[in-house]
C-alpha cells in the first residue's frame, strides 16, 4: 500500500505540478482546521466505551453508540457548512494564488464533501477500536486505498484531470466506509435493535465534561499540527507547502504504522487500568515509555539519515528542503511521539480535564512564534515555532498531570527517563549519521543506508538498554510467546 501512494505522489508530481501538490496540502490543512467541530467527543465517548466492553454491557453500549451517531451526524452538517462559508476566504492562505490553476473553490468543495462524509460513519469504527478489531478497519484501508490510488493515476496519465481525481477520491471514501458499516453490523447485530435505553445522567455528565475538556485540547491541537501548510502557503508560496508535504507525507505513513501500534495497545491498556493495581498501572506506563523511546529514537535517526537520499531518488534533487528545515521535522517527530505514552495513557485514565487550559496557551505560543519566524526565516521558522510551542507547555504539562493525578507519583523520574531515552538516541544517531556519511549515492548508497539505519542505532540500543528492567520485561515475554508458540 504505501508503495502504491508513493509511485502515486510521484505520478501526480510529474504530470500536475508543485502547485497542485501545494494546493492539495493547503486543503488539507484548511479541513483539519474545520474538524474542530468535533470538539474531542469521540475520545470521551470512546473512554466511556471501554467499561462496557469489558463487562459485556449491551445495553450500555447501544445507548453510547447512539449517541455517538447523533451527533457525529451533526458534526459533519456543521463541518460541512462551515466549510462552504470559508469558500470565498481561500486567497487569505495563499501568498499568490496560481492563475493558471482553474475552478480552485470547486476542488476545494470537493475536498470539503470528501472529509464531511466519514463522520456520518465514525461511530462503527470506534466501536471496532474499543474491541480491539481495528485490523480490520486498517485491511479494509488496505484493499481499498491501493485500488483508488491506482485509478486515480491511470486518470491522470490519460486525461491530466484533476476533477476526476478528487471524485476518485469520493468515492474511495464511500466505498471505504460503507465497508466498515457493513462488516461492523455483522459483528454487533444488536446495534440495529431499536429498544435503546436513554444514557444514566451521570453518564451524560461525565461525557459532557470530558468533551469540555477535550474541546480545548483538540484546539490546540488543530492550532499546532494542521496549520503549518497554512502558514508555508501563506509566507512562503504554495510551491514550498508541496516542498513540505512531500516531507509530511513520508512522516505520515510512520504514522500510521506507528497509530497502528498505539491502537492495538490502548484498548488493552484500558482494560487493565479498569482492574489494576496502582503499581501494576505504573509499570505499564515505563514499559511503554521504554517501547516508544526505542521505536522513535530508531525512526528519527531513520528519517534524519535517509529522508534525503529517498526523495532524491523518489522525486530529484529539485524537491528537496535545506538541511535545518529536515532536523527540526525530524525533531518534532520525535518529541511529539514521545507524547504517545504519556497521552495513551492519561486517555484510558480519562485524565482529560485537568490540563485542558495548555492547549491554547499552546496554540496561541505556536500561532505567534510560527508567523513571527515564519516572516524572517521561512519554512525552517513555521517548523521551528512548532516545536517551541510544543516544548513550552505540553512538554512538561501532560506528565505532570499524569504522574499526579493518573500514576500518583512524583514527576522527577519520568524527566529523568525521558533525558536518559534522548542521549541514548543521540548516541545511537550519531554515528549512524557519520557512517551513513561514507555512502554513495544513488540506489546502491541508498540500500546501503538503509542496512546501517537497520542495524547500529539497535544495536547501540540493545547495548546500553540490556539490563534495564523494562527490556527485561520485554525480553521475558518474547521468549514466553515463542515458548507458548512452540509447544
């Protein structure tokens, strides 16, 4: 699948241009703005899932899930509409808007009809999420999403149309969700029974003040993570948002693997949280700290070392970012994935409310030091203001809330760890960067980066890793499975 997007970026490069490319991010960044609308609700809704799952209450969950699809119905009519009204304001994000480029608002209406129409189909797949079956929803990804892909570039070799590109693109979606439905219902036929029970009034508080909560995070988040190609456009012109979202695109396949991981880990997450003891909570959240600095410190050192060499040969050396802009992305990508135990594991904790104020102190930080940089220095100055951004408030703020109100433990360590995590990726980085160094280009170089980017960062790690208690952890339950597995 992922080759397939790939060869379809190039294919979509060469026969439609940087414009284009800078257009279809300024899209996207303009309808994730919009998905504000959905103020946090489906992660309050999922928390309130996981207790029912676990005690097979039906009940309880047709009453959630109806809920669920009421007003994720309403988020996408409000989405929608809200969209059409920003319609005629699309030249504001755009330094130049390309003349030779015709019908803008109507591809952006399409777009728009594009991300409105998944949430009137959201809900069955939380529920899959919940029940810890989101491999199916990612197989039905996978079967649909290289077929559409390669449609689309058959269109575009033979017509260089864009508009039958985005209806492809519709109808991918359609096809997609209808699927999910489908096999959902199969699943759990009692959520077509019609005898629902209205939800318990403290269940409705709760929900409500969690979406409360998650409003003010999804803010921020929204404000620092999906404006950054609005800000490119606006500053640096459209051709550089498609130079950076060739870049994103590449950091956004990591991840997807990456949230695959996390997806399948956090619903048994919360399940034990739900019957664990304190300890055994506190366990679990250092183990999948130690996971997650392994995981991203390799990732990082990966992307750093081979993102170059990969879009050259990809796309050509026209299509690449200065070396800055390339460490402060993989930098970001790095502390915002470090974010994930800490974030996974206040969520299944339903700690959602004590911290909710970061968000926009975090949002306003990154708007303000974004545009302020973003005027002197570019796309490495809207990289670096989201990284300054992220480092001023959530950085500290979400594990302290953790370790306080979540773990009941005193935050010292984890910085500790999290310090002790970050040198061990230096020092692993660093001399996969040097050897990488020593390689030449092209294919052959290229291959040759990637068995260094395989084998040096993780045997650094194994080296300085091998007595902690954590890889302990995980090298016992390794040896368990392929015991288990061998009787």
């Amino acid at each position: 699948m992922a080759a397939v997007k790939f060869l379809s970026r190039r294919v979509f490069i060469v026969l439609m241009g940087r414009e284009y490319l800078g257009l279809n991010g300024l899209f996207m960044d303009v309808l994730s703005v919009l998905s504000l609308a959905e103020l946090g609700f489906g992660v309050s809704v999922t928390y309130s899932l996981y207790r029912p799952v676990a005690r097979g209450d039906k009940e309880m969950i047709k009453s959630l899930i109806r809920l669920y699809r009421r007003v994720y119905r309403g988020v996408g009519l409000v989405v929608f509409g809200l969209g059409l009204c920003l319609t005629p304001f699309l030249g504001f994000f755009v330094k130049e808007m390309p003349g030779d480029i015709p019908h803008i608002p109507f591809f952006y209406v399409l777009n728009l009809v594009n991300t409105s129409i998944s949430y009137f189909f959201s809900y069955k797949s939380t529920l899959l999420f919940v029940y810890q079956k989101k491999y199916i929803e990612t197989g039905i990804r996978a079967a649909v999403s290289p077929a559409a892909a390669g449609a689309q570039m058959v269109v575009l070799y033979l017509t260089r149309n864009y508009l039958l590109y985005l209806y492809l693109a519709i109808a991918a979606t359609v096809v997609q969700n209808l699927a999910v439905t489908v096999k959902a219902n199969r699943m759990f036929p009692y959520l077509r029974e019609k005898d629902i029970r209205p939800l318990p009034g403290e269940v409705l508080k709760e929900i409500g003040r969690n979406v409360r909560a998650m409003m003010l995070h999804r803010i921020g988040a929204v404000a620092v993570f999906n404006t950054d190609n609005l800000l490119i456009s606006r500053f640096a012109g459209l051709a550089a948002a498609g130079l950076y979202s060739n870049y994103m695109m590449i950091r956004g396949f990591l991840n997807i693997v990456v949230n695959a991981v996390f997806d399948a880990i956090t619903p048994a997450l919360g399940n034990l949280t739900a019957t664990e003891t304190e300890e055994g909570k506190r366990k679990a959240f250092r183990c999948l700290l130690f996971f997650s600095a392994w995981l991203f410190g390799w990732m990082s050192i990966c992307l750093f070392c081979l993102y170059d060499p990969f879009i050259n040969i990809w796309l050509g050396e026209g299509y690449l970012l200065s070396k800055p802009a390339v460490f402060l992305i993989v930098l970001n990508f790095y502390v915002n994935g470090m974010r994930n135990p800490v974030n996974n594991t206040k969520g299944v904790l339903g700690l959602f409310w004590d911290d909710r104020y970061k968000s926009i102190a975090e949002a306003v930080c990154n708007l303000v030091v974004s545009v302020a940089l973003a005027r002197r220095l570019g796309i490495e100055g809207v990289v670096a203001g989201t990284l300054l951004s992220t480092l001023a408030f959530p950085f500290w703020c979400e594990p302290f809330v953790l370790c306080r109100r979540g773990l009941h433990m005193p935050v010292g360590p984890y910085f500790v760890r999290y310090g002790m995590h970050l040198t061990v990726a230096a020092a692993a980085g660093i001399p996969t960067w040097i050897l990488c160094g020593l390689t030449g280009g092209g294919a052959a170089g290229f291959l040759l980066k990637i068995f260094i980017c395989a084998v040096i960062p993780n045997l650094i790690f194994l080296c300085l890793y091998w007595r902690t208690k954590e890889f302990v952890f995980f090298k016992d339950g390794v040896k368990r499975m392929v015991q288990g597995g061998g009787q």
